[in-house]
C-alpha cells in the first residue's frame, strides 16, 4: 500500500502560482520600447521563442510537484505480520545495606565483599535475559526504583555496576523493597511479576513490615524468589590466633523462606559466587508470560525516487541554455568550414 504520511504538505502546491497571482504584472510597454538592431533575425525565431516559457513552464510545474510529493513523505508498506511478544517480567531488588561490604566471597581468584560479587554474578545473569523485561530495585533504610521494567539490559547492568553500599543508608528494609516492586508490577494488566529479593540480613528498617509487604504481594499475585547471600563460614585473625566465625548470623532465613513459599516462589542460599550463578541458572525455568501481540508491518521510504526526479528536472533546465549555445557554436563553425 502506497500512503503519503505528511500529506498534509500537498496544500503548498499552488503557492508558486497564488505569488505569481499576487505580484504585479511586467511593463509590456517598457519592454516593447527596447531596441533592437537585427529586426530582421529577431523577426524569424519569434514563433520558436513564444513557446519557450510554455515548455520551461510545464518543467517547472514538474519538478515543484515531484519536490512537494517527496516532501510529503511517500512511503509503501507491505503485509501486516504478526508478532507474538513473549518474555519474563523480572523485578531485581538488591540490597545495599552496610552489611553487604563484609568481604567473605570469592570472585576469579580474589577476595570481594559481597555486592561486588552480586554484580559480577548478576551482570551475565542480565545478559542472558535476551526477550526480558527487567527492572531495578536498590534498598537499604528505604526502598527506591532505579529503574523501571525496560528491554534495555544494558541501562540495567550499567545502573547496577554504579551502585555503592550506603547509598541510602545502612539498614535493611525487605518489606519496603517488596512493596515497591508490588506496586510497579501492579501498574502493568498483564504480567506473570516476580521478583527476585538478594538481601544478607534481616528487616530492621522501612515503612512498611514484611507482614504487610507479603500480604500485598500475595494480594497481587506478585511471586518471590528470595535469594539469601554470604559465607556460613569464614577464618578471621585475632589476638589468639585464628578462629572461624559465622559472618551471615544476621541472615534471617527463616522469613525469607516463608516469604518465598507464601507467594509459590522458592528460597536459595548463595554462601559463594559459583552457588549464585547455579541459583540463576535455575530460575531461568520460570514460565515465559506471553504479551499481546504485535503487528508489524514492513515499509519502505519513497521520498528520494521524486526528489530525484525533481533535482534532474531543474539541473537540466539550469544546463540547457548552455546546451544550445555550444550545439549553435558547433553547427556556424561547420557552416564557416
């Protein structure tokens, strides 16, 4: 199908002749008063000379119409095919809370505290989401949406690479950060919302309890993958010598988990970067929700095949007078040979 998407610029075409209209006519007089001193020559091409600004007229007229229509924006657009749009919606909710600089994780070789070992898990984790949308949540005192449920992985890995630890505070609000995600899911009508809660301690912080958070999850059929982080175990050097200690103590899994099974999800504990990214693995067995479909519909720009056109028509016109004097050159110098 053949559409002309600014067709409204066809209302122009007659502007050249509504001036010509409007401005005053030439002095016939003051031109026919003009000397000439080959009467005789001027006499003979007369009849070919009058037709001239008929034809140099018509040319005109053609390349104002060609130029107008390509301003016009001529398009063609071909079948209609459908699309079904499939993918997960996937609310991350990471906690940066002043427990999570506590460096008990191993990432290639070397010791990290663990929010450097979320991102660095995490970062393939998004990678792989290809057909996802992903959003963003970072908590600590509160709860703030970084970003909002989006197809553009690479705005949520390079938002989640620049979070720092104490960015909005040292505590630990869960219930806020399921609030918040409930609340985003809500506003779309069709979405299978989960979300997927990292977190090392336990709610000592928010406006709202996780009591309440998880009713409004169940509420609003929001499931909940929770995701507890940090070593069970770790050596730590002292006056006495060395002595193992338990630097997750303040991991409540016991919430956590009925979080989870409350809402169908499920509960994983990552005690090290190798068992984070096998958690991420396994949640890629989350059923895919299937959108509205989408229609599209293949199309190609036409403007330039009349624009052409237009632009040869005038060159052409601007060239011709040059023409005819170099064939006149060439014909009186065979009549002089």
């Amino acid at each position: 199908m053949f559409e002309l998407q600014w067709w409204p610029v066809l209302f122009i075409l007659p502007l050249p002749f509504l001036i010509a209209w409007l401005l005053p006519p030439a002095n016939q007089e003051q031109q026919s008063a003009l000397y000439f001193p080959h009467v005789q020559q001027f006499t003979g091409g007369q009849a070919q000379r009058s037709q001239r600004p008929i034809a140099k007229l018509g040319l005109m007229s053609l390349a104002w119409l060609l130029l107008v229509v390509s301003a016009a924006r001529p398009m063609w657009f071909g079948e209609p095919v459908s699309i079904p749009s499939e993918g997960r919606d996937l609310m991350l909710a990471v906690d940066l809370s002043g427990s999570m600089q506590q460096q008990d994780m191993q990432v290639n070789g070397r010791t990290v505290d663990r929010l450097d070992m979320v991102k660095s898990v995490m970062d393939d984790f998004i990678e792989r989401r290809v057909g996802d949308r992903l959003g963003l949540i970072l908590f600590a005192d509160t709860a703030y949406l970084q970003t909002p449920l989006t197809f553009d992985r690479e705005t949520v890995k390079q938002l989640l690479s620049e979070t720092v630890i104490g960015l909005v505070g040292d505590s630990t609000a869960i219930g806020d950060s399921i609030g918040l995600a409930v609340k985003r899911f809500s506003e779309k009508e069709r979405s299978n919302r989960v979300l997927i809660l990292l977190t090392d301690g336990r709610n000592t912080a928010g406006n709202i309890s996780v009591e309440q958070a998880l009713e409004l999850a169940i509420a609003n059929k929001v499931t909940i993958y929770a995701i507890g982080v940090g070593a069970e175990e770790q050596i730590q050097s002292g006056l006495f010598g060395q002595r193992r200690i338990n630097p997750s103590m303040d991991l409540d899994e016991k919430t956590l988990i009925n979080i989870s099974k409350s809402t169908g999800g499920a509960y994983f504990r990552a005690r090290s970067a190798q068992e984070l990214s096998q958690i991420y693995e396994s949640l890629d067995i989350l059923e895919p929700v299937e959108g509205d479909e989408q229609t599209l519909r293949p199309r190609a720009e036409l403007f330039y095949v009349p624009l052409l056109a237009s632009l040869f028509i005038a060159g052409l016109m601007a060239i011709w007078p040059l023409l005819l004097k170099f064939a006149s050159m060439i014909t009186a110098s065979k009549g002089v040979n």
